[in-house]
C-alpha cells in the first residue's frame, strides 16, 4: 500500500467516525462528555476545523483561514456550555467540510516523494508531529480518531445509547 493510500484511508475512516455522531448530537452540541465538563461536540467541531486550517498554514506557511478561531477552539481553550459564546454550528460545520476538502487536494496533488517533504511552519511546540508533509496528515487523522473518545462520551452523556464505527 502506498503511503497516499494509507493516509486517505485513514483520513475517510476517522473523518466518518466524528462527522457521524457530531451530526447526530447538533441537537444537543454543548453536552459534556462528563459531570466535571471536558470537551462538547460543538467544541471538539471546532478544534478539528482549526486544525484542518493547520494543515496548508504547517506545510506552506500560509495563514490558518480560521486563526481568529483560536480564542474558542484552541488547545489552551476551555469548552463552555453557553452556545451563543461560539460561532453557529452550522456555520463551524461547512468550514470544517471546507477545509477538509482542501486538505483532501492537497493530498490528492502529493506524490510518494512528496510526503518526505519538511513542514515550512510547523505549529510551535508541535515541530516533530508537523516535520514533514507526511507526518502532519497522519496527525490530522490520529487526532480526529482521538477526539472521537469526547463525542461518544458526550453522546452517552445526552442519554444516548452506544453508537458503533460504521467502516463502510
């Protein structure tokens, strides 16, 4: 198998896995995963569409098309249970697909040479997880799988039954 295709695999598997209970509880966006709080769907949307920004700003040092998110999304960021602090969800939804359908280009625009390529800006404090083109889309998707864990949580927490990975 080839690097590309082991990427996009693994992007397509994790980006279902979230987007499938992100969408089912946009109902309920702001559940915690627990009583002492943790990360709601609605947060955990949004850290994943700034980091699908990430991805072009790592590689090319562009700039992240949702920078001013940081304040709401970002690691050092706290999830707070008023919607109204956020921006809409549906409009953090539409970016996340906007972004990941870049990001999906992009990828789609690599050769096998390419994912060997050094990152021009890795994210501060994260150099060796963004060092290369190859490394920083094997984040991208290990991190969304990660995230997964809140929303299920989260899911539970709404008074939902267990949901199952539907892989295909």
């Amino acid at each position: 198998m080839r690097m590309k295709d082991a990427i996009q695999f693994a992007l397509s598997i994790s980006d279902r896995a979230v987007l499938d209970v992100i969408d089912e509880m946009s109902d309920a966006a702001t559940t915690f995963p627990t009583q002492n709080g943790g990360c709601h769907p609605l947060w955990v949307l949004g850290h994943l569409t700034l980091v699908e920004g990430m991805i072009p700003a790592a590689l090319f040092a562009e700039e992240n098309p949702v920078a001013e998110w940081q304040q709401y999304f970002g690691e050092s960021s706290e999830a707070i249970a008023d919607p109204s602090a956020y921006p809409p969800f549906a409009q953090v939804r539409e970016k996340y697909v906007e972004l990941r359908e870049r990001n999906l280009k992009i990828l789609e625009s690599m050769t096998e040479a390419d994912f060997d390529k050094p990152a021009k800006a890795p994210p501060k404090g994260r150099e060796r997880e963004f060092a290369t083109f190859g490394q920083s889309f094997l984040v991208l998707a290990l991190h969304q799988a990660m995230h997964r864990g809140n929303l299920t949580d989260a899911r539970r927490a709404a008074g939902r039954t267990a949901v199952v990975l539907q892989t295909s």
